[in-house]
C-alpha cells in the first residue's frame, strides 16, 4: 500500500498516510485535529482544516 506525506495545516507536524482518498477525513496524530484530503500528488498529500460537522462520518 502507498503511503503519503502529509503536513498538518494547523500545527505543522508531518505524518504519513496509506489508503487515502481525495476529501476523505483524517487526523492529525500530532495535534488530533480533523483535515481533509484536498489533493493528492504522487506522494505528497495536501490537508485543509475540515469544516466542523455534526454528522457522524461512520469511520
Ligand atoms: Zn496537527
């Protein structure tokens, strides 16, 4: 499985990601904060803040 590179637009911190999806929800594991996939480039992921929702996603 391919795994991303992904910087937290909140707190800076960088992870990895594997089995994504383009608007899929993630969290950082650094601050724990709720981002979206916006785009994804060979092996970079690029994360936005998501909008805060009361829906369950059903992870
Ligand atoms: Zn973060």
């Amino acid at each position: 499985m391919q795994t991303y590179k992904a910087q937290c637009p909140i707190c800076d911190g960088q992870f990895t990601l594997s089995g994504i999806e383009l608007s899929e929800i993630v969290s950082c594991n650094e601050c724990k904060s709720r981002l979206v996939i916006k785009s994804i480039k060979s092996d970079q992921v690029q994360l936005a803040e998501a909008p805060a929702v009361e829906e369950d996603w059903g992870q």
